[in-house]
C-alpha cells in the first residue's frame, strides 16, 4: 500500500491505496471539474460542502443508473443466452435419427 497525494477542490490529502496514482488522480480531477462546475452555477456564497454534497450525490445518481443498466443489460444477455440454448437444443435434437 502506498501513500497517494491528490488534489480534490483546492484542498490537499494524503491518502493509502493500491490503486494505481494516475488512477486516484484522475478521479480526483473529476471530482474537482465538477466541483468548480457547480460552484460558477451557484450563488457566490454558496458554501463548499454543499457544493461537495451535490457532487457526490451527481456522482451516486450516476453509479445508481450504471448499476441499473447494468443489471438490465445482464438479464438481457442471460434472456438470449438461455432461448439460443434452447433454439440449439431443438435443431439438435432434429437431426437425431
């Protein structure tokens, strides 16, 4: 495990990973590109945690629709795979005398 410096909204932290540095810190890119996205959006005020706040929960609605297509797509792909089974099965089962 190693120790990572990344840069996410201004604010600096050292974190432990075994993931790969280029990786950590391009997530940490993201983060930081939505971040001053919202925050041009916003009133001047706004104070940065609620601007985090809607990062991570833009970041999550995402995850949440990834995982559900995903899922769907998995069932499809399982759906066609058991009728192609089945279609073989019947052709097969022709050709026996």
């Amino acid at each position: 495990m190693q120790t990572i410096n990344i840069t996410v909204a201004g604010q600096s932290f050292q974190i432990r990973s075994d993931a790969d540095p280029d990786y950590l810190t391009g997530l940490a890119r993201e983060v930081s590109d939505r971040f001053k996205k919202l925050k041009q959006q916003g009133p001047r005020n706004e104070q940065d945690i609620k601007i985090m706040a809607m990062v991570a929960i833009t970041l999550l609605d995402e995850l949440q629709s990834t995982r559900s297509s995903y899922d769907s797509l998995k069932e499809k792909t399982r759906d066609f795979a058991v009728g192609l089974i089945a279609r073989i099965d019947e052709l097969l089962s022709r050709e026996e005398p």
